[in-house]
C-alpha cells in the first residue's frame, strides 16, 4: 500500500487561504513506531557506524566519555565490526539486503498501517524509524511533520522499560521535535509488559510450539537482554517488569511455579549483570539433567542479532556441550495476527482523545 509520508505526494491548498498563502496537507495524526537499530551493511565500516553511535550512547553505556571514548575508538571498534559483521552475515536478508529486524520491523508497520486506515481512514498514518542507523528518528519526525501530522504518537516497540531502551528512543524523538518550527504535539507509549493482548500473544506462541515439538521441554527459559545489576540499583523497572511477564505469562498458561525461568543475556563490559546468565543457566538445565528446553525472548518484538544468532548460536551450543539434547528456540511475536492485535490494542489505548 502507498505509503502516506512519500514525498512525491504533493500537499493541497488549505481552504480558504488568501492568495500565496504556502500548501500543507490536511491535519493528521501520525504513529512512529521505533526499534533498536540495525547497521546499513555488514561490512567493516557499515558495522562500525552503527557500533559507535550504539555504544556511544549515554543510556547504553553511562561511563564518562573521557575515559569510555578512547576505549572504544581506539579499542572495541578496532576489532568488534570484524566479528558483528561476520555475526549479521549469518542471518542477513539478502534478497532485501537488509538485516531481519529491518525486513520484520517493516511488516509489522505494513500490518499496523493496514489496521489504522481500516479504523480510523487516511487521518492517522503510521510508519516506523529506528533508534541507531536509519531510518533515523529525525528524519521520520520531519516526514510526519511535511506529511501534515500535528499531533505524533511514538511508540517504542519495548514491551518493558529499560532506559537504555525505552528511554533513550524517547530522547532521540525529543531532540526530533526540538528541530521542529512547526512542532506537533506529541505523546510517548508506555510500557506494556503486561497487557493482557501481549500477555495473550506470548502465551499462543508457546502453546503453538510445544504442540510441534515431539517431546515436551522439561523447562521454558524466558531469555531478556541484560542489563548491568548498578541500573537496578539506580532505580531502573526493567527486571522487576521483566520477572512480571513472566509470572503473567505462566499464570495465562497454567503452569505451576518452577516451570519458566527468566534469565538475562547479551552481557557486554567488566560489570556484573542481572543474573542468571542465560548461556550458563541453560549449561547448568543441562547438567542438572534437564534434557530438553525452550527458549522464548519475551524482551524482543522483533526476531534481531540477539535471537537469532546469539540465542540459536551461542546459547544453543552452551546447552547441547553440556549434555543436553533438544534444543527449541520460540520465535519473536514478530508480525504474527495476535501480536499485531496487541499492538493495535496499544496504540487505540494512547489515541484515546485524539482520534
């Protein structure tokens, strides 16, 4: 379908507007998806473009930056494009040339897309951008705003709240509007780690996969990205939010205590972060005599490097080295129709009054 922010499409005289009065579009409603990021390519500058702002970033990595840059100038981005990309190669969409959080974050839009012109009709439009890389923020933000959008719903797609996550896409869409004359009004999604639509959705996904599976997991692992413990610490609701969709999620499945564990991944610096590790917890299921498990990253909206390299490569192999023997990993909700039904949920909730 016609993507409403097309640039080609050209804005309409206001009505009754005085002799050269400049065009603009008709008023409109606009809903900015946001997810992490994803390089441009995967070779070596590509990947080091992406790694430096990523890692440049004050919420991912709050040391000061005299003594973090260097680091990583000079050090980490010497050596870790080389190895990402060789990462992102493993799972690249070539026939789009584009990684897989790209191609999935895409249809997930085109569906939503879909959804708010059948309820709502040309008045709200929705399209999506990307913390790191492009499409950027910024440049989104000014489509929508040339695009007639006075008032803009930012959605980042992160079920719970991290500030390295959440609140750091928030900022990026603030700086956005900074750069506005004509500045929409604007409003921010929370949370929804436990919307019961999400809940739902996570729930479906199980169930669908352990009816494929010839034997029953002994144990589901509920793997979330990591996190240093001082954000804890420093007041950050990610964990707790984290251990509630889990606790939510058995609860919807009907499981007793004992059957999920959550656990954390993606572990990068010298600190240490919230435990348990997933990559030694399912090294530890193994010679514990747990034979087969499932793995589900309730953390991701999307399929991404994390889950689809990181978990089916790393993670797989720590279990299978240590004794186990049935290996399961739960895709992403991605664009599945209950996923979009949650979303959709979401983004009616926030456009209470509006539209």
């Amino acid at each position: 379908m016609n993507n409403p922010l097309d640039p080609a499409m050209p804005p309409r005289a206001l009505p009754h507007a005085p002799a050269g009065h400049p065009a603009r579009p008709q008023p409109k409603i606009g809903v900015l998806l946001a997810n992490l990021g994803t390089p441009d390519g995967t070779d070596y500058w590509s990947m080091r473009r992406y790694l430096s702002e990523f890692l440049s970033d004050k919420r991912v990595i709050d040391y000061p930056a005299w003594k973090w840059q260097p680091i990583l100038q000079l050090v980490i981005l010497s050596r870790r494009p080389q190895a990402k990309g060789r990462d992102y190669r493993t799972i690249w969409n070539r026939e789009r040339d584009e990684s897989p959080l790209m191609t999935i974050t895409r249809q997930q839009t085109d569906r939503l897309r879909e959804a708010a012109l059948a309820e709502w009709g040309e008045g709200v439009i929705v399209d999506f951008c990307m913390r790191y890389g492009n499409p950027s923020t910024e440049a989104r933000v000014r489509a929508m705003v040339a695009a007639g959008c006075e008032k803009i719903l930012f959605f980042p797609l992160y079920p719970q709240y991290a500030g390295a996550t959440v609140a750091t896409a928030n900022d990026q869409f603030f700086r956005a509007l900074m750069k506005e004359r004509h500045q929409p009004a604007a409003r921010t999604v929370a949370p929804y780690f436990d919307h019961p639509l999400y809940i739902d959705a996570l729930a479906g996904s199980v169930e669908r996969a352990f009816a494929g599976l010839e034997h029953r997991p002994d144990v589901l692992v509920a793997s979330y990205h990591g996190m240093p413990e001082r954000y804890l610490r420093e007041g950050d609701p990610y964990h707790c939010q984290c251990q509630r969709t889990t606790r939510l999620l058995r609860e919807r499945l009907g499981w007793g205590e004992g059957t999920i564990d959550t656990t954390f991944q993606s572990v990068f610096g010298p600190e240490e972060w919230l435990k348990p590790y997933t990559v030694r917890h399912v090294a530890e299921l193994a010679r514990a005599g747990k034979r087969r498990i499932a793995v589900i990253s309730p953390a991701f909206s999307a399929d991404c490097i994390e889950t689809l390299e990181e978990i089916q490569g790393e993670i797989r192999e720590a279990f299978l080295h240590a004794g186990g023997e049935n290996f399961a990993y739960i895709p992403c909700l991605n664009d599945e129709e209950a996923h979009i039904r949650a979303l959709m949920a979401v983004v009616r909730q926030n456009l209470s009054g509006w539209v």
